[in-house]
C-alpha cells in the first residue's frame, strides 16, 4: 500500500498521538476534533485488536495524516504494519535491523532508547528521531542534559508527557513528543463529550505552539 507520511505534517504540530486497544469507530469520531485541533500524526500500536485493518483504513481515509504504527518490535511487525500501509514505524526498544531497513527504505522510523549510548546508537543506524523511553522518571531535565554534549540529535520523549509537563520538553530540546493517554482523555471519549475533548486538545495544541522556538 502506498504511504503518505510527510515531514511537513509532523513539523507543523510535532506530536505523536499514540492509540492502543481503541476501536475503528471510536477512531473515527476522534478524528474530527484532533484534526481541527491541529494534530497531524498518529500512531496505532501493533498490540492492538484488528491493528492491520485499522491501520489501513486511517490511512485510505486520511491523506492529511500521518498514520505510523508502534510497539513495533521485530521484523516481522514491520512487515505488517508496512504492509497495512504505516507511512512511519515506533518502536519501544532499539532494534537494529528494523532501524537499518526503514533507513535503506526511505521510511521514518522512531526507535526506542534510553541511554546516551542507545539514542547515540539509533542516531548512527539513521534514525529519523530518537524516541526516548520512558521519559516520565528522568523529565525534561534529562533531554537538556543529553542534547548538551550531542546536540545534533532529535529527540522524540515519550512516556508520562502531559499537558502540565509538555512545554518543558521542547523548552530543553525535544523535536517532537508522543502522548497517550494524556492526550486521548479516556473518560472524555467514554462520554462522548467531543467538546470537551476538542477543548482538551487545543489547549495541548496551544502549549505545544507557545513552547516552541
């Protein structure tokens, strides 16, 4: 299936809302407001029910998107999600030779790390960026400290980025960060109160805007 990932989408609001276990239909609804909040990129993770088929839809559906798959661990995840029409691959840990095909492929790829000899590793391979995992123990702190002696790399946290914490991140550096449940509020969705999760959205969309250089 052909992908549509485009940089330029990321680069206007360069977050990374992550999906995992939620419904085709539920997605659906979604959509709508997080568009129209400014968001552009999603990633459904590979541990989620009926992913293939998921994947494939958002992506026939929403050409303005970026639609990646995640917790993309093997090669053989890859292939899925490649095959389903993932126009860009996360993963939780630092699997070389799935980094090394999505380089030699032209598909941007986010692997995991943790340790400056991790994201330095994933840099070397040809990441597009780092994600840093888990980011919630060690804070915005951590992306300062490590960006201080390699300041070329791009750094995606992921893991415990809120709304009260998300401007630090890309005050200490980040490029980018990725946000679960805090930015997909459950309760909110349960409900079905699509203004209050439109509300919720913007107001991330407008920390991320005012946080950035």
């Amino acid at each position: 299936m052909e992908r549509h990932y485009k940089h330029v989408f990321f680069d206007k609001m360069p977050v990374v809302g992550i999906l995992r276990n939620v419904p085709l239909n539920v997605i659906e609804a979604i959509l709508p407001y997080y568009k129209k909040a400014g968001f552009t990129t999603l990633e459904i993770t590979m541990n989620s029910e009926n992913v293939c088929e998921i994947i494939s839809r958002l992506s026939e559906d929403n050409p303005d998107m970026n639609i990646g798959a995640g917790t993309v661990c093997t090669m053989t995840d890859l292939k899925k999600a490649l095959d389903a029409g993932a126009s860009f691959i996360v993963t939780p840990i630092l699997d070389t030779a799935v980094v090394i095909y999505c380089k030699e492929h032209r598909i941007p790829i986010f692997p995991g790390a943790y340790t400056p000899l991790e994201i330095y590793t994933a840099d070397k391979l040809g990441a597009t960026a780092v994600k840093i995992f888990p980011a919630t123990q060690l804070g915005a702190g951590y992306i300062q400290e490590v960006l201080a002696p390699l300041s070329h790399l791009k750094l995606l946290p992921t893991g415990g980025v809120s709304v009260e914490n998300i401007a630090s991140f890309f005050k200490s550096g980040a490029v980018g960060v990725g946000m679960g449940g805090a930015l997909f509020d459950k309760t909110l969705i349960a409900n079905e109160d699509y203004d209050g999760l439109y509300r919720h959205f913007k107001a991330i969309a407008e920390k991320v805007n005012n946080a950035r250089p």
